[in-house]
C-alpha cells in the first residue's frame, strides 16, 4: 500500500513567495517518501521555478496548473501542452489594457508585460514588450486591481470551449488574477497520470490546496484537504480542513491523521 500526496505551493505549503517549506514539513514529507509513498507538488508556478527551489522534496512537479508534468527521479518530462498562438491572440484581444500585468508562463519561467512599476521576485521572471510568437506557452495569467474589471474578462473567457478560466482572488499585491490554461490541463488530470503511473487507487489519494485552482483536485481525491482560510468555493467541496498555512497546516493534518507504523491514514 502506498499513497499519493500532491500539495498546492502558495498559501497551502508555504506562507508567501518569499517563504520556504518548514522543517516540521519537510520532515514529514520525508517520513512519507521513506515509507515508498509519493509526494507531489502541484502548483500555477512554472517548472524551473518549482525545480530550484522545491525539487528536492517531491518525487513529481506538477507546474503550470497542470499542463506540464516533472518526474525528478529520471530528470524528465513526462506530459506537456503548450496553448496554440491562435487561443493566445484571441485572449490579447479580450483582456484590453486594463491590466495590471500579463504573463506569458513557460517551461523556463513568466514572461511579463507590466502596465505599473512591478519588482521582479524570481530570477525566472522577465519583462517583454510584447508577446513574443515563438514562446511555447503553457498558461497565461492576467492580472487586475480592480475587481468588476476581471469579473468582465473572466466571463468573456468562460465562452471558449478550448481553454480552462480560473479566477484567483486572494493575492499579495494584487487584487486578483485570472489563470488560462488548454481545456482539462487542470492539477487533477495531471494528478490522475501519476496515479496511474504509480499504479495507486484514488483511496490512496491525499490533496492540499488553497483556492479555486484547485478544487478538482480537492473535490476528487479521498481526502481531499483545503486549508481553513481557502476561498469559499474550495471549503465547500472539501473533505477535510486543516489549519492554515502560517500554522503549518499540511504539517498538522499528517502529523495528526497519519500512521506511519501502519503507513495509512487512520480513519
């Protein structure tokens, strides 16, 4: 028996950009790969990122929402999906010039178009002009302070049978943004390769996660956890809850609901 634990990374795994995992969950996520289980980051951030800072705790990186897939063992990739130029013009049109910033997110990082005076926080962000056409690009996130405004374009997205819209709200600096990725590219599809990778029943499927991102993966698993200060439409479809992030809360929920004498979730 084994299990496949996938974690979101912002505000579930860590407090904020700048924050590393804590030590009491790094010592857990060890203790759970010791006993051959997998653990899996599932995050919006792009892979080269998730790979610096993250690769030495995970067996598998989950990046771009889920249109790219990691396996760090053999240093390879395993899945990729790459948005077509034409989705990619016909967003630019809808979005306007109302954002706050534009990113272009591939393999090796976000690629920024900024309409306000944004620091650089990750040596795998840049800015561009303009969009550059022979960029593979694997999600798109638009950024907005004012709230109606992303309302608006968010809407006007959800109309396209080809991509995925996800609205995220709660940010650092930023009122919210929203993530467009290829339809079913989402962390779930990307979490249901691995099971099957793996050979692991979805019983044996523990996820953690913060906001609207990820509700299919929290919603599906069988314990599927939202940490206690996620959006509303994530608390709603989850399982379980833990504490928040600041009060380490992947940490809290293993610590408490794992046994590893019996490497099982105790029920």
């Amino acid at each position: 028996m084994k299990y496949l634990i996938a974690s979101d990374i912002d505000r579930t795994l860590i407090k904020n950009s700048k924050s590393d995992i804590s030590d009491n969950t790094k010592n857990i996520i060890g203790k759970l790969r010791n006993k051959n289980n997998i653990f899996v980051i599932a995050s919006g951030r792009p892979l080269k990122n998730i790979k610096r800072l993250f690769k030495c705790y995970c067996d598998y990186i989950i990046g771009s929402n889920g249109a790219i897939i990691y396996d760090c063992k053999n240093d390879s990739i395993i899945y990729k999906d790459c948005m077509s130029k034409n989705t990619i013009r016909d967003i630019i049109k809808i979005i306007g010039d109302e954002y706050k910033k534009v990113c272009f997110c591939s393999e090796e990082g976000w690629n920024i178009i900024s309409n306000y005076k944004y620091q650089l926080r990750y040596e795998e962000e840049v800015f561009i002009d303009s969009f550059d056409m022979s960029l593979e690009v694997l999600k798109m996130e638009i950024y907005y302070d004012d709230l109606k405004c992303l309302d608006r374009v968010y809407y006007e997205l959800k109309k396209y049978d080809d991509i995925d819209v996800f609205k995220i709200i709660k940010c650092e600096d930023i009122g919210g943004y929203i993530e467009v990725i290829n339809r079913n590219n989402d962390k779930y599809n990307a979490i249901k390769i691995l099971l099957e990778k793996e050979n692991i029943s979805n019983d044996f499927l523990i996820t953690f996660g913060d906001n609207n991102n990820d509700i299919l993966m929290i919603k599906n698993a069988r314990y599927g956890v939202a940490v206690n200060d996620a959006v509303d439409a994530l608390l709603k479809v989850a399982k379980y809850t833990t504490k928040s992030c600041k009060e380490d809360g992947v940490f809290y929920f293993l610590n408490k609901n794992f046994d590893f004498e019996k490497n099982e979730i105790i029920n």
